[in-house]
C-alpha cells in the first residue's frame, strides 16, 4: 500500500483558493488517487478520484503531475463550511483496504 | 433513500460486556466495511464484507467479529470489551469497491 503525506494543518480565510499537497512517492501503476472531507462528528464523505493530470467536478479540482508521485486537492474559493479533516488515499480503484492517514485539518477563518 | 444508518449512536459498556453494532444500508452496495477512529487519528479498517455471506479482516480486527447475513446489513461485535475499543466506529458501503458511503457512526466508550 501506498505511503501517504500531507500536511497536519492548514489555515485559510474565506473567498481564498485552498491547495493541498499529498505526497505518495511509492505510488503504484494502478494506484489511484482519492480525496475525502470529513466535518466534527461526522463520517468522511467522497470529493473527488483521478488518475493523472487533472479532474475537476463541482466541489473541487485534483491535479496529479506526470510522475504521480504527488497530487493537490484544490478547493476554490473557500467558506467557513470547508472547515474540515481532509484526507488523500492511493489504492487501487477497488482497494478494500482504504488507508486513512491523519488528514489535513483545514481551518477556514472569516 | 436513508443511505447508511447505525444503532446506536452512542454506547457505555463496562469491562468484559459484550454488544453488536449495526449497520444498514438501502443503497443495494454489495461491499460493507466497519472503520474506528481514535481522537486525532484518520480511520483504520477493521473488516470488510464483498458479498452477503463473506466477510474479511481488515488492519485491526482483533477482538471484533463480523456477520454479513443479509446484503443490507452488516454487524460489528465485541464479545469481550476492552477500554482499547473506545473509539468512534463507522460503518460504509460501496457498489464495488469504488466510492464509499459512510454512515454517522457510533460512540463507544468501554469503562
């Protein structure tokens, strides 16, 4: 399974763009990439899934370089319920065995 | 469409008692899991299920077992409680393995 890194923190105001880097340096060739935010008191929900280059949908963009050993969650233009956990996960597309690391948590300040 | 539901939503159990968690889902998802998450810690599996009637360890299933009987239904029980399982436990489900729906879990505290 894929090692992942992100950040433990990051604070941001509301109206700004929010980028999170994750690391997955051991990333494998069927590997992808996936992105969830959990809110206190609540399970984690699904944003967005991709493979290489870039997916947007209507909550987010996720931008995956050639090399795939990273990816940044980008969260356009952010409000205070974006305050939340955010988590990067690589597996393959029907992985069971989903690795939540610590998550990134996302302070957004008015 | 209810999603993922859990009973209960929260729970005290004393040392040694034993008690099944429950997980429902009415989104015909084939694959169920059962997750704990610990304060400050992103969520570990415990065990997953890809069919009625199947069920798999996960990366801590110590002193937790599973039962499947049913496609919507997936139960976590603890036979013998420990304060190491206090924990926060959710449950999902997925068509295939894919985007995994989670329920709003249940507080366990084992005194």
């Amino acid at each position: 399974l894929a090692k992942t890194t992100q950040p433990i923190s990051m604070d941001s105001y509301e109206g700004q763009e929010v980028n999170i880097t994750c690391s997955h340096n051991n990333i494998a060739t069927n590997d992808y990439i996936t992105w969830y935010q959990q809110f206190p008191s609540q399970g984690p929900r699904f944003i967005i899934q991709g493979y290489k280059t870039k997916v947007t949908n209507e909550v987010a963009s996720l931008f995956i370089p050639a090399d795939r050993k990273s990816s940044t969650l980008s969260l356009p233009r952010v409000s205070l319920s974006d305050t939340a956990v955010y988590y990067c996960l690589v597996g393959r597309r029907n992985n069971n065995d989903m690795r939540f690391g610590a998550g990134t948590r996302l302070t957004v300040k008015p | 469409n209810a999603g993922v539901t859990q009973t209960p939503k929260f729970r005290v159990l004393k040392t040694g008692q034993s008690m099944t968690l429950l997980c429902a889902q009415d989104m015909n998802h084939e694959y169920m899991y059962w997750y704990r998450q610990d304060p400050g810690m992103g969520l570990r599996l415990i065990h997953y299920s890809v069919g009625e009637g199947t069920t798999a360890k996960g990366e801590v299933p110590d002193g937790y077992n599973v039962s499947r009987l049913k496609k919507q239904n997936f139960l976590l029980g603890l036979e013998s409680a420990a304060p190491s399982q206090t924990s926060v436990y959710f449950c999902a489900s997925s068509r295939g393995g894919d985007t995994q729906y989670f329920g709003p879990g249940t507080r366990l505290t084992v005194l």
